[in-house]
C-alpha cells in the first residue's frame, strides 16, 4: 500500500469575505473609548488556536495607556507545548496568563493577578476593569469564571454566553468579581474591591490573507455561513493531514479528498437521507463540531515561528484600518510597481 502523502498547500477560493466589522463592533470599540477614563485594568482575551490573529489592532491602539492583561482562553482545546509558552513570554513577559476555563485552580491564579493590580491602585470606589476582544474569544465565560471564584458563589453568572460570535452585543453594567477586603492584609484590595465591564466582541476592521478568515470561522469568529462549511471543512482535513491524519481515524482513512471524507463520515455514523443518501452537510456539521470540542487533536491553528511573529508585530505596527483604506494601499502599491517597470 502507497504511503499516505498530505497537501502541502490549499488552493482557497475567491469568494472568502476581507471583513466582518459590523455596526455594532464599531459602536462598542467607540463607547469602550469613551469609558477608558474611568477603567484601571484591561482583560484582554485571545483564543490561544489563533493567539496571533486574535490580537486587534484597532483595540491595542484605542485601549492603550491602561495596565492590560492578556488571557489566552480556550487552553483546553490546545495542547500544552512549551516552546508556545516561551514563544509568547518573549512577545509578552508576564503580561500574559493561560486560562483553562475546566480548571478553578487557573481563574484562581488569574484572580490573584487582577487583585496585585488592585492592591497598587487602592481606590476608594473600587477597581473598574473592562474584558475586551475579537468576537468569540471567551470573554463572558471568563467573567462568569472569575466572578464564581471571587465571590464563592455557584449561582454568579452574570453574562449570558454562546458558542457563536454576537451573543454579547452592548457593553453592560459593572460586574462585581472581588468584594470589598480590608487592606490592613497582604490579601485586601480596599474599598470597593474589583469591578469588571463585559464588552461585545470587535473585529478588526480588515483582513488581507483569506487563509487567517477561513481559520477565524474554524473557531467560530465570525457568522456561521459567511464560509460555507465544505470548505471548513476541507481546510481542516488539510491541516490535521499535516499535523496527525490518525486524527480522524474513527471517520475515515487517510484522504486529501473531503468528498471522500465526508461520505466516509455520513456511512459510519448512519447520517444519510431517504434512500440510504449520504447526508454530507451533517456530516460536515459533525466533523466541525468535533475539531472545536477538542475529539480531532488538540493544536493551534498558526505558525509561533520567530518569523511569523515578526510579520505579525510588523502588521501591527501597520494595520489596515479599514476595507477602503486597504484599497487604497493596494491602489498605491499597485501605481508604484507600474512606476518602477
């Protein structure tokens, strides 16, 4: 038998949308702005599948000038590699922390941190702190998390959550996630304690690479439907053909093809239509389903590279800040190439 050789690249279509910046991402990037005065700390959370892509751009310029804290979420469904974690303590130092949200030991630690910076400031009225990130990323859950922790209450949610980008779709009131402790101790954060502002998830304005899209829909970042799932779920075989193919064993052999798959999948788990027809959109549905519950390997979705985290700290330093900006620049660029010839 031939030995199984994966694809070394993806051809993706044309169809792949540059954006998905909605009304109200913009008007909560702006009222979060208009909030900074009264807000001490920042959460920053990003998926740690994609800890380069969740990083926006339009929220590390308009949020500057606050102590931050970034929160990698949704650790459970990573595996835990050291040389990401010193691949992200170069970028970042101690700025950053891991939460897994299955583990109260880990919001404990990340309590303890949001405390130390409560400690440093002693307001009268309390620690304000707002969660931010791209849509999706896990900031209710976190909030929740850490509001059960501080308050040792099982009853303390406080931010309805979804596994789907939107849920959170305004900016709500003060959460109260630590109360009011007596500074005479090591332990005390003062008067007021730690509260935390819930934001909606914003996307970034524009994004140049289809590839980076099609990885934001794998983690459901953006709209369902807005890339049709065969193709999800082509990329996906694509990379755990590179990373492990005995990753989808239960479905199917090793395959570059998704048609192949996908029946495959439909055949051994009885998803067919009248007839005994394969039903290949359940099918795809559960194969997607699986990869984000962590039963298809447990990985990141980009490159920690040296070079792709200089390329990504490059992007910041010059994002596109809008579709037409962006077309703007690619008008220039192509001008100047004309110029050149």
């Amino acid at each position: 038998m031939a030995q199984f050789v994966p694809r070394q690249t993806f051809a993706l279509p044309n169809s792949i949308p540059k954006t998905y910046y909605l009304g109200h991402h913009a008007a909560a990037q702006s009222d979060m702005v208009k909030r900074l005065n009264q807000i001490h700390l920042i959460l920053e959370c990003r998926d740690l599948r994609l800890p380069l892509t969740t990083n926006n751009p339009l929220l590390e310029r308009s949020l500057a000038g606050r102590q931050r804290i970034i929160v990698f979420t949704k650790c459970d469904l990573t595996s835990n590699n050291s040389q990401h974690v010193n691949a992200l303590r170069k970028l970042y130092g101690d700025r950053f922390v891991l939460w897994n949200k299955n583990r109260p030991d880990s919001t404990k630690s990340l309590l303890s941190k949001i405390k130390e910076v409560a400690r440093a400031i002693d307001s009268i009225t309390g620690m304000r702190s707002m969660i931010v990130g791209m849509p999706n990323v896990g900031k209710s859950t976190l909030l929740n998390a850490l509001r059960a922790q501080g308050l040792q209450s099982k009853n303390a949610k406080a931010a309805k959550t979804g596994g789907q980008p939107g849920v959170t779709r305004k900016i709500g009131t003060n959460v109260r996630i630590v109360e009011s402790e007596s500074n005479d101790s090591k332990r005390g954060v003062g008067d007021g304690g730690v509260l935390v502002l819930d934001t909606p998830g914003v996307f970034v304005p524009y994004v140049d690479n289809a590839e980076t899209m099609v990885k934001i829909a794998l983690v459901q970042g953006i709209k369902l439907g807005l890339i049709p799932e065969d193709v999800l779920v082509d990329y996906l075989l694509y990379r755990l053909n590179k990373i492990n193919p005995t990753f989808y064993k239960q479905y199917s052999k090793p395959t570059n093809d998704v048609q192949e798959l996908l029946n495959s999948i439909a055949a051994r788990t009885g998803k067919l239509k009248a007839g005994g027809v394969p039903d290949l959109r359940s099918a795809a549905s559960m194969f997607l389903r699986d990869w984000r519950a962590g039963k298809l390997g447990k990985f990141m979705l980009e490159d920690l590279s040296d070079e792709a985290i200089e390329e990504h700290q490059n992007r910041m330093l010059n994002p596109p800040l809008s579709m037409n900006q962006a077309k703007k620049q690619q008008k220039e660029a192509r001008a100047q190439e004309r110029a050149g010839a």
